[in-house]
C-alpha cells in the first residue's frame, strides 16, 4: 500500500487530506503534526467559564476550485453553519483619519482635509496607467508612488504601513499591502455615481474602490466562493468537523511528532524518521510521497539547506478579547483595521456581525489583536482606543477580558525576508526531490493567504498524479 504522508495538521493539511483520501481511498494517509492537536491557528480559545474566542478573524474562506469546494461544503451539515455569499462574504473596514469606515476597507481620502481632489487625480492621470506587474518594482514605495503618485503615498499608505510594521516604506515588500488591504489595494475619493463611471476604465478601476462595499455591482466584483463560518461561535467547530472525516477514513494521526531525518535516494524520498516529543522514541514510516504543509523553513532545515540571512521579525503581538454588555457601534462588520496612528490595535474581530448566536446572551464578544512596536498596553490602554474609535460605549459594562500574548512575532515582509524566501524555494527545487511536495504557505510566492494556499496545492496535486 503507498504510503502519502502529510506534514503539519493546519487547515490546508487537513483539507488536502481528505480531497486525497476522497479520490484515492486504496492509499495510506498519514498525517504528522507537531502539537497535540489540528487546526494550527484556526482552533479557538476555550476558557474555564465557558467563553471561547478564534485567534482573531478565522471565517473559512473557498479556494474558488469547484471540485476542491464541493467536497468540503459537502462534508458540513448546512444547518450548522453560516454560507457567506456575494458581497456578504468578507464586509470588511478601518479606522482612518479618526473616521470609523463601516463602508469600505480601503482608505478614504475624502476624510483628509489636507487632500486635494484635483491633485490626486493629475498625479494619478500622470502616473504609469498601465501599471506594470508587482513583481517588477523594487519595494513598495517605488510601486504605490508609480501607481498613485506622492500625495496618496505620502499622506495615505506611507504611514499606515509604518505604523504597522515600524519599518520603513523603501525596506518593505510590495507584500505588505496584501498582509493589510488584502488583495487590492484601492483608495475612494469620489461617490457611487462617479467611482461607477470611472470604474469604466480598467487602469481607474483597479485604483479607486468603490465607496460602498454592500452596492459594489457584480460585475466589479472579484469575490470567489464562499465564506463559511459555524452557527456556533468559534472556528474550532468547523476544524472539529473535519476532524471527524479524517478518523472516519482511518487517517492516521502522529502527534507531538516532528521530522527528524529523510531516507533520499536516487532523487526520491524512500522512507523518514519521525521523532516523538514526548519521549524521544523515533519510529520509521515508508514514504510513497511526502506533502509538505508545515511552514517553509522546517522544511529547509529537514533538508538541510543552509540560510545565510536571518529573518526580520515583527514586535511581538497579542489577542486581547473582551465581552461587553453593549452592541458594538460597528453592527454589519466583520472586522475593522485600525489605522490610527496612536493606536496598538491593529484589527478588530466582531463576532456579532457574522455569529449571530455569538449573542444569544445578551453579550457581545469582540478579539481585538494588538500589535503594540514597543508601546506600553494594558487592558485599559486598549479599551480607551476602542472608546476613542467609538466601536464600543464609554459606558460599556466589560463583563469579561483576556489578554494573551502570542508566541511568536508576525514576519515582517521586508526585502530580506522576501529574499530568504526565494533562496529556500529555488533551494528546494534544486534538490530535485520528485516525491516532495512543499504546499504550503510561501511554497509558491503568492500562496499567502488560504485560498491561495488550497489552490496552489490542488494544482500541484493534480500535476503529481496525472
């Protein structure tokens, strides 16, 4: 029997292992996780009370391949959950300028005082219309100025960016703006009657955002797929369920199990060592094909590829979550993004908008995470920037809070960090391994966020066994 062995037990692991299980049921998978449990971050905090809270925004978000799309939703019972569609999948916003956007996640510069309509658009109508691929500009100064021109990098994204990451505009990666905006990055500056006329251009239309999220008209909209969310609150019911389809196709669990040496010959991997945690006890597993799904770098050092560069990491970050007595002032929004520059608070998550049951008390949970660069928090600090930003009441009851440090700093995409990341990947390639798999995050430079992820590894799936 062929052995397909799986590494990591995060959502794109899992959810691979299933689709592979699913087509090729006469195959042994196996799956080696280095926790004592699935999910990775999309498990959920269970407190002693009874609380539980995601590690901050954790919808489940389609990859937009059919098949790959069916066989999950077909895997989930529809009356216990949320299918988010259309322009309700993702209703997103931000706090800029001292303005609560409900509307829209990309930056409003109509807000700006300062900003001269008439300027904006001659330094845009000036710029490189037919903007080149992102791949070719140096950093992301060089990519906003050239699409935008200097007013709305220097008085819109330049500082959000650098009160983020606390790292200047000419050392970051044009990565940067997908780890914020998402996708595209858009600004508004004029209303749904003109931003649809300008839309009409392709160039306009990948520059201005339309000012209203909910009316975005169809034919604008990029969305691909669902949002699927459990009717009860917390990610974790969605990982559970899954889990349950793994153990009932008798896939094979190792936890608390690392990769402690791969058996390579002639090109191939033939068998590997996994190492138990707990007791130090190694054990020997046959190896058909190994898919791999934990972070890129475990794979480099299994390998054995040597890193001369060390990586920029971010300040350290933490979760902050709370339940109040009032409704949030943000009713319809999924998540805000803080970009006030005095704040730590770099998202807010609101339960309310999308778990209705989350409510079902009479209290409403918000996660807020707080990326602090150096600044002193407490609880108080960060529900005085929630009251400043008017998502919650002054008179709010906070009838529950917990603040949790993560374990580690987010990576910063910087030049050098991007350039660690194509030496591992052009390393690994260069091993010519014909039965490795890397598919995870940064397996593939634009594989950042699940979607991306999950299409990255169907492709390479596919590819492997046809």
């Amino acid at each position: 029997m062929k052995n397909d062995i799986f590494i990591g037990a995060g959502l794109p692991s899992i959810i691979m292992a299933l689709y592979h299980v699913n087509k090729f049921p006469d195959r042994e998978i196996i799956i080696i996780e280095n926790s004592d449990t699935i999910g990775g971050s999309n498990t959920s905090i269970k407190y002693s009370n009874g609380e539980i809270f995601d590690q901050g925004m954790r919808i489940y978000y389609e990859s937009g391949i059919d098949e790959l799309d069916f066989f999950i939703s077909s895997l989930l019972p529809s009356n216990d959950f949320h299918f988010l569609e259309d322009n309700y999948k993702d209703i997103a916003g931000c706090i800029f300028n001292g303005q609560v956007q409900d509307y829209s996640p990309n930056i409003d510069l109509r807000n700006l005082d300062t900003i001269n309509k008439e300027k904006i658009l001659g330094e845009i109508l000036n710029s490189n219309l037919q903007i080149r691929k992102k791949s070719k500009y140096k950093n992301v100064k060089d990519y906003l100025v050239d699409k935008y021109g200097e007013t709305v990098f220097s008085e819109g994204f330049s500082p959000i960016l650098n009160k983020i990451y606390n790292v200047d505009c000419s050392s970051l990666s044009i990565d940067a703006l997908r780890n914020i905006f998402g996708a595209e990055d858009r600004i508004i500056l004029f209303s749904e009657e003109v931003t649809s006329d300008l839309m009409k251009s392709e160039s306009l239309r990948s520059r201005f955002g339309y000012p209203n999220q909910i009316n975005l008209p169809k034919d604008y909209s990029k969305r691909i797929g669902r949002g699927i969310y459990p009717k009860n609150i917390g990610i974790i019911n969605f990982t559970n369920m899954l889990k349950k389809e793994l153990l009932k196709r008798n896939i094979k669990i190792y936890f608390n199990s690392t990769v402690d040496n791969l058996n390579i010959q002639n090109g191939a991997i033939k068998s590997l060592d996994i190492k138990n945690l707990d007791n130090n006890s190694i054990n020997n597993l046959s190896v058909s094909s190994l898919r791999w799904g934990s972070n890129l770098v475990s794979l480099s050092k299994v390998l054995g590829l040597e890193i001369k560069n060390e990586f920029d990491m971010g300040c350290e970050t933490y979760l902050f979550n709370i339940v109040t007595n009032k409704k949030p002032l943000i009713e319809k929004v999924y998540y805000l993004m803080d970009y006030n520059l005095s704040h730590s608070i770099f998202r807010i998550t609101n339960y309310s908008a999308y778990c209705p049951s989350s409510f079902s008390d009479g209290f409403f949970r918000l996660t807020i995470e707080v990326w602090p660069n150096g600044k002193i928090i407490n609880p108080r600090s960060i529900i005085t920037e929630l009251v400043e930003s008017k998502i919650i009441y002054d008179d709010s009851c906070i009838v529950f809070s917990d603040l949790k440090k993560l374990s580690h700093g987010f990576p910063l995409p910087t030049l050098n960090n991007n350039l660690i990341l194509d030496q591992i990947r052009k390393g690994i390639k260069g091993l010519e391994i014909s039965n490795l798999i890397p598919f995870c995050q940064y397996s593939k430079k634009d594989a950042f966020f699940l979607p991306q992820i999950l299409e990255n590894a169907y492709n390479l799936f596919q590819n492997y066994e046809s």
